[in-house]
C-alpha cells in the first residue's frame, strides 16, 4: 500500500486524511475507517497525489454517503470532475457552519443512480 489513512475525531466530526496515492486495494481500509467514524465526516485530500479509477470512485461513494471533501489540489479535482456532480465544502468551524463553499459541475453519470440527470 501506498496509501496512508489517518483517522481524526473532534466536536463530533471525523476528519480522514488520505495521503499517498489511493488504489483499488485500499479501497476497502478507507470504507472501514469511514464505516466506523462518529459524526460528520470530512475528508482531507490535500496530501492525495492520485487515485486510480476505483479509488476516485470510492471518494464520489463516500460523498453521496454525505462525506464532505476538503484540501483538494487542481489535480485531485480534475480526477474528481471526469464522472459526476459533488459539492466541495472546507472550513467547518465545528458548529455545522462552512466558511467556503465550493459547488462543481462534475461531468458524467452519478455512481448509483439510475438516471444521468445533475443533482
């Protein structure tokens, strides 16, 4: 693995880093940090340097899971915008309230979802 996965809890919010490069066989080590993280859950990707196909996949699955993203580089954007529509929040002062706000049209059919329609 190439991958490290860092898990973070604070005001009744998890945050998971991700740092590295997240591939298919790490997919199932980030779905269980997420599986039992308390809270709203926020994840880091300022230090993700990629992901292959399944990798960005599971990050588009966590959010539809109501995970929300945060430190992404132009990079990990641009592998994020090749398949759906997300929103992108950072900034949560642990209140519920989000100082930044980020909505991307991302291109292509929502995982999941029988239709192609935005959401």
């Amino acid at each position: 693995m190439v991958v490290r996965i860092t898990k973070t809890n604070s005001n009744a919010r998890t945050v998971l880093r991700v740092d590295g490069l997240l591939q298919a066989a790490d997919v199932d080590a980030l779905h269980g940090e997420y599986q039992t993280a308390e809270g709203a859950v926020t994840l880091e990707l300022s230090e993700l340097r990629s992901a292959d196909l399944r990798g960005v996949e599971a990050i588009h699955e966590l959010v539809s899971h109501g995970a929300t993203l945060c430190g992404l580089s132009p990079y990990i954007e641009l592998l994020l915008s090749t398949s759906r529509m997300t929103t992108l929040r950072c900034g949560d002062d642990g209140n519920g309230r989000v100082d930044t706000e980020t909505s991307l049209k991302l291109l292509g059919p929502t995982l999941g979802r029988e239709d192609n329609t935005d959401v």
